[in-house]
C-alpha cells in the first residue's frame, strides 16, 4: 500500500511544477491580449482622429483656395484701379497745368478788360444799362486792388459782354421819358435797333428823332416831319400796323 501513496505523491510533486508553468503562461496571454486590445482600440481611436482632422484639413484648404482667389482678382482690380488712377491723375495734371497757364494769361490782361468795359458802358442803351446793373457794380474799382477771384471776375465780364451781345442782335422796345427843348419831358416809345441806334416817338407823333451812342452817352437829336413814319415804324412792330417798307431817317457814322 505504501508503493502507490508515495507514487501518487511523487507524481503531484512532479505535476506542481507544470500546473504553475501553466498559470503563468496563461497570465502572460492575458496581459498580452489585453495590451493588443488596447493597442487596437488606440489604433481605432487615432484612425478616427485623422479621418476628422482629414477632413477639416480639406475644407481649410478650400476655404483658403476660395479666399486666395478673391485677394487675387481683388488685387487684380486694385492694381487696375491704381493703373487708371495715375492715368487720370496724368491728364488732371496736364489740364491744371494748361489751365494754369491760360489763368496767368487771363489775370495779366483782366484789370485792362475791366477798365475798357467800364469806358464803354455809357456808350450801351439805358435798358440794356438797366438790366446789366448788378453786374457793372461788380467790376472793381480798382483792378489791381481787389478780393474778388479771377473766376468771379471773368465771370462778370462774360455776363456783361453776353447780354450786350444778345441786345445788339435783336429790336428792343421800351416807352421812356424824352427830354425836348427847354427841359419838356415827353413820353415817347422807344425802339432800339442793337446798340447803334435807336428811334422815337410820342403818341402824336409831334416829337420823334433818332438816338445814337457817343463817347459820353446816347444823344437823341429831334428830326422835324419824321414823326409820322417813326411812328408807323413802331406799330408795324408792335403789330397794329401792316407789314410795309417804312423810310426813316439813318445815321452812319
């Protein structure tokens, strides 16, 4: 009986050994599986990650595909911009300068013009007088002493010559006061033919004669027996009389 126990109790002596071997072995797979596991799930996680951040990657990319070619059309234009701009500057700079030179000219002879047109405005018709009034109060009296600007100036200039103009090539009628021999006024009707002559007449047609311009003013000389054609004269304009050749009296000079 003893051969057997001590059998059994050498073979679990000997079986120790490979029982502990075993559980290490399965300990060991364990911790290595569970390290493969962890080692997926971290390959997982990163492979997620970069699909994510791929895909931010693609849309920055684009968004700043669209942006850089907005900056380089906008560049485009600015650069165009910039182009036309000197271009206009150029030719602004070319202008000024011409204008330049040409107001050198204008104020070198201005305070002559002003001082010319002042000597001939008691040679113009009282009406045309009467109406450029505002405009003569502006020529200065002194050309080389003023604060007006060469724009105002000129421009005061053109206002007068132009309705002096527009005066001498049309028939103005007016009805004034005529002063006859011994200071009598009469109210005579008066027709300017421009500005280098005139005629008139009053309603009888006892008093009529012709006006002109003289270095100091209209002088307006009575003419015996005329009366009656003058008078004719003014209504075939103002239209109370037929059309019809009517011969008055004429000064040439």
């Amino acid at each position: 009986m003893k051969t057997p126990i001590l059998y059994a109790m050498a073979l679990g002596s000997a079986a120790l050994p490979l029982f502990a071997y075993a559980n290490d072995n399965l300990a060991q797979t364990r911790s290595q599986l569970k390290e493969w596991v962890e080692t997926r799930q971290i390959i997982s996680q990163e492979k997620a990650d970069w699909i994510t951040e791929d895909a931010i990657l693609t849309d920055t990319e684009s968004l700043l595909t669209a942006e850089l070619e907005r900056l380089t059309a906008a560049l485009k234009d600015v650069n165009a911009s910039a182009t036309a701009a000197d271009e206009d500057r150029s030719e602004l700079a070319a202008k000024k300068e011409t204008l330049s030179a040409a107001s050198a000219v204008v104020d070198g002879s201005i305070g002559a013009l002003e001082t010319e047109l002042k000597a001939i405005i008691p040679t113009l018709p009282a009406p045309l007088v009467e109406k450029i009034k505002p405009l003569i109060r502006r020529l200065p009296d002194d050309p080389n002493n003023t604060k007006m600007s060469l724009g105002e100036r000129v421009q005061n200039i053109v206002g007068i010559l132009s309705q002096a103009d527009k005066f001498n090539t049309t028939i103005t009628q007016t009805s004034e006061s005529r002063e006859i021999e011994g200071g009598k006024l009469v109210e005579v009707r008066t027709l300017y033919w421009g500005l280098g002559q005139a005629y008139y007449v009053d309603a009888a047609a006892e008093y009529a004669g012709i006006g002109y311009p003289t270095a100091t003013g209209w002088e307006w000389p009575r003419i015996e027996g005329a009366g009656l054609e003058i008078k004719r004269l003014l209504d075939v304009y103002e239209g109370t009389e037929e059309i019809q050749f009517i011969s008055v009296p004429a000064r040439i000079k």
